[in-house]
C-alpha cells in the first residue's frame, strides 16, 4: 500500500519588500493553500545585524530550515539588495531548489535582458537556477508552480555557482 503525504512543500520567497510587497502578498493568496509559505519578514528590521554570516545563519535557523527551494521575485530592484543575496546564497548553501520568477515591474536592459541579483544569475547561466516563467505566466496557471519546483529540485546540485562574493551593502 502506498501513502500519500498530507504535508505541503515548504517554499521560502524572497523579494524587496519596500517595493514588491503587493507581488508576495498575492503569490500567497494563489498559492499559500498549496504550499506552506516562508518568507523572511524583512530581515533588515527583525535581525538588525550587517554581518553577513551572522544574518546568513539566522536565515538558515529561522526560515529556510524544512524549505525545499527558494524562489526569487525579481522586480525593478531585487538586484539591488543585499539580503536577496544573503538569501540566495544560504539556499544554494543548503542545496536548495532555485527559482527567478520576473515581476511585471522588472524593465529589460538595453541589451534585451532582464535585470537579476548576480548570485541567481550566474545559477541561471549555470542551468542550476530555473528562469523560465514570468510573474503572468504564473498566475494565470498556478499549476505550473508544481512543475517549476519539481524542475528546479532535480536539477543537478553540482552545477551550483555560490563563488561570488557577498554583498556588503545595498546598491544605490
């Protein structure tokens, strides 16, 4: 006989919370009776630290521990923040499931591309990182939620790039 497991995938969202809060708050909406939600709650208020390995550690212990994948919603200044990279680079740490879902708010360059943190980007260039859906894709069939986590947790763990150096502060 087979069981099937009644509990939910743990997933840990990280994003900018000043400025893409509406966007996390609707992810929860379309998927939180799915999958239990993890977010971290803005660290900068809750930890109060700049050490990196300190709030590293705290985002280990406190909100990805039983997380599965960690998935990124990249708007206009995700790039920009140094807990996003913190958090990344934690989850790639704990070998973690990696996903980069692009928000509406996301503009391209002027090379044709969209703006992401580095850490997720070299994962990305790497094929570690799953980068495949936009922000309208997403919602508009939340079933494909279930395939891009299933995608990004077989993917091979040693194509995991976590060789850049931590970011010390916030950009400008």
């Amino acid at each position: 006989m087979v069981y099937k497991s009644t509990s939910r995938r743990r997933v840990f969202i990280s994003y900018h919370h000043d400025v893409d809060q509406g966007y996390y708050d609707e992810f929860v909406l379309l998927f939180d009776k799915i999958y239990e939600i993890v977010a971290d709650r803005s660290l900068d208020r809750e930890v109060d630290s700049d050490d990196p390995e300190y709030v590293m550690r705290r985002i280990r212990e406190n909100y990805l521990k039983g997380s599965s994948v960690t998935i990124v919603l990249c708007g206009k200044e995700t790039w920009k923040r140094k807990y996003v990279d913190w958090e990344i680079r934690a989850s790639l740490g704990q070998e973690m499931g990696l996903i980069g879902v692009n928000l509406p708010t996301n503009p391209l360059s002027p090379d044709g591309k969209y703006i992401v943190p580095n850490r997720l980007h070299d994962n990305i260039v790497s094929d570690y990182a799953v980068w495949k859906w936009s922000w309208g894709k997403l919602t508009g069939n939340p079933d494909l939620l279930t395939e891009l986590i299933e995608d990004a947790l077989r993917r091979d763990k040693s194509l995991i790039d976590n060789s850049r150096a931590t970011m010390k502060r916030n950009l400008p």
